[in-house]
C-alpha cells in the first residue's frame, strides 16, 4: 500500500473530498440547456449571446436577465431550448459553402450606383 | 424629526442586513444562474439601503451641528452596534437551505412590495423617490422568489417538506413587519411613513395565493417575536455585524 498521500491536481478532486454541500448531477443535468438571444437597444436584431440551464422557458428568461443582462445589454430576450436548434454539420461545410465562392457576381459590387443614391 | 431619522434608519436596515443575508450565497448557489440571480437581488437590497442611509445620514448632519466629524452612510453601517440596528428579526435570520432562503425572500419582498407601492406617495419626497425606483426591483424579487416556492413547494417530496420546514423556521418572524414601532406610527401620522398594519390583509390574501398553488399550507396562529425595530435583536444580528463591520473595526477609516 504506497498510495497513503494521493495528489489530486485543479479539477481532479472528487466530490466527496471537495467539502461543502454536493450538488447531485443529476439535479444539474435535469435542467435543459437553453440558448439565448439577446436584442440590444442600438440594433433590430436578436444576438446568440450564450447558453444556461433552466427547468423551464420562464426560468430560462429570468436566468438569462441575471446572466447576461447585468449590465443593461438588453432590450429584448428569447431563449430556446437547445435540443430544438438544428445545425449544418461541419464536413458539409465543403458542398454547402464552398459553391458559393466562385460566383462573385452575386455581389452588388459590379453596379454603378447613381451619385443621388446615398444610402447603399 | 428624530422619528424621520429612525424611520429612515429601519428601512436602510431592513435591506442592508438581507442583502448581507443573501451575499452568503455567492460562489455557493445551487446552480451558476441562480448564484448570480441571488447575489444580483443581494446587490438591488444594498443599493437601496445605501439610498436610504445616505438620507439619513443628511438628515442627521442637518440636526447636530458636529461639523468636523460629520455622519455618513459608511458610518451608520459599519460603525453602529447591534442595538441601535432597527430591522426587523425575519431578514437576519439564517439561510438555512435554499429553500428558506427563498421563502425568507418572498416573505420579505412581498412586505417590501405592498410598503413601497404606498410610499412613493409619501409626503417625503426622497422617501418617495427612493420608494418608486426600488419598486422595480423588488416587483423582480417578488416574481423570482414566488415562482421558488410554487416551484419547491410543488416540487418533490424532498422539496416540499424542506419548505414545510422553512415555514416551520420562519413564519414566526413575520407578525413583527405589521406590528408599528413608534416611529413608524408617528411618521406615519404625519403622511411621511406608511401605517404597516393596514398591509397585513394584502399580505396574508397575496401569501395565501402562492402557498395555494405551491400546495402549502398557511400556519394557524403561532406565537409571533418582535423586538428588531426597536433594537433587540436575535443572536444572529450580532454575528452578522461582525463579518459586515470587521473592515471598518479592524482598519479605522479604511477605504479602498
């Protein structure tokens, strides 16, 4: 029996020697993920801004003003529960993406725009 | 005017020590979010009770000419000793689990509310003002805290008797929010403070409501405490004043 003196390195204590009351992680992954979307007051947009755990969509909100709107970033928020977002697969990326950047011409870049159009 | 000062006094004191109450939690929440959501409800409490010492505190200035060592908000919380603290006994009492903090939150910010909602119509106008920004705030507290208790409270069965048991802790402490201190009548008198036992039926129905749905029950009549407005306080104050004050005792006049 040599291990008498075990080292435990950051992030490698067990729970049951790291003191304090153990949250189980069963609780904890009973909340789903959500992620959240964040308007600010200078754009129209909602902005992915991150995710959190909640028990349900009114928590998440709630959770969502503590977490990401301390300091008055938001207007407007939406969360939506993770497992409802839908995401293209990174080793599509070449026959999604890469078509596209052959074509400049799909830029406006090539139109000559009146001197009385400002705003473009 | 000294009813003025002390009743301003209360209200500061009200909110700092559960703010200090709840300052506990940080870095030790259930969840990330919810740590951040009490510490968040920690921070809007002492704003307020800085707001309402810093009245106090010109208030006082205005009454003794003591011109070289004037008092200031830091001095009315970090200098004055457990007796001449005027909260009432529910917002020191300990954390206990989550759930009695929660249910310490929803007792205290459901008063808060119904009090502040007849304030900001005081006859004082910084009382008034102070009143109707801090009403946002604890319409917040109110929303988090009540949604916990329905939430626990018709929760598990773990949940549900933990706050059986906070109820069992703290409903003892809530017959003092209505009974008025002397200052508090006086001030109310005067269309300054508000008469807090005229708040007591709202309470009660309000309570009721949430403990309806949270599938818990509302005590019968219990021997209620009272003291904390006019100073004496339960064990705990004391406790809490040493960590609070410990700065300011160990390191006169420390700043930062």
């Amino acid at each position: 029996m040599k291990n008498y003196i075990r080292k435990y390195y950051y992030g490698d204590i067990p729970d049951d020697k790291s003191g304090g009351n153990i949250v189980s992680k069963e609780t904890k992954s009973d909340w789903p993920l959500w992620e959240v979307f964040i308007r600010s007051k200078q754009g129209l947009d909602h902005k992915h801004v991150g995710s959190l755990h909640a028990a349900d969509a009114q928590m998440a909100i709630e959770n969502a003003r503590d977490v990401y709107t301390r300091r008055m970033e938001g207007v407007s928020i939406w969360v939506v529960e993770s497992k409802y977002i839908h995401a293209s697969k990174p080793e599509e990326a070449g026959e999604l993406f890469e078509p596209a950047e052959d074509k400049i011409y799909r830029h406006p870049t090539f139109y000559k725009l009146p001197d009385e159009v400002n705003q473009m | 005017m000294s009813t003025l000062i002390d009743y301003t006094l209360h209200l500061a004191d009200n909110s700092l020590i559960l703010g200090q109450r709840n300052s506990e939690w940080c870095g030790h929440g259930p969840v990330l979010e919810q740590d951040i959501a009490i510490t968040n409800i920690s921070l809007d409490l002492i704003g307020q009770a800085r707001n309402f010492y810093q009245y106090a505190a010109s208030l006082i200035n205005q009454t003794i000419k003591q011109s070289n060592n004037p008092v200031t908000e830091d001095s009315l919380a970090y200098l004055r000793t457990e007796r001449e603290f005027k909260n009432c006994l529910l917002v020191e009492q300990p954390n206990g689990d989550w759930g009695q903090t929660i249910l310490r939150q929803f007792f205290f910010s459901q008063y808060q509310y119904l009090l502040f909602q007849q304030l900001q119509h005081s006859k004082d106008e910084q009382l008034a003002a102070i009143a109707a920004k801090s009403l946002k705030e604890v319409s917040y507290h109110l929303r988090w805290s009540s949604e916990w208790v329905i939430r626990l409270g018709d929760g598990t069965e773990e949940s549900h008797s933990r706050m059986l048991k906070a109820i069992d802790e703290l409903w003892m402490y809530t017959g003092e929010l209505f009974q008025a201190a002397g200052y508090e009548l006086q001030t109310a008198k005067e269309g300054i403070g508000v008469d807090v036992s005229l708040l007591k039926p709202k309470w009660e129905e309000k309570i009721k409501e949430i403990f309806s749905e949270a599938t818990l029950p509302v005590p019968e009549k219990v021997f209620m405490q009272s003291g904390g407005k006019d100073g004496k306080h339960t064990e705990h104050l004391g406790y809490i004043l040493t960590e609070l004050q410990y700065m300011q005792r160990a390191y006169p006049g420390n700043e930062w």
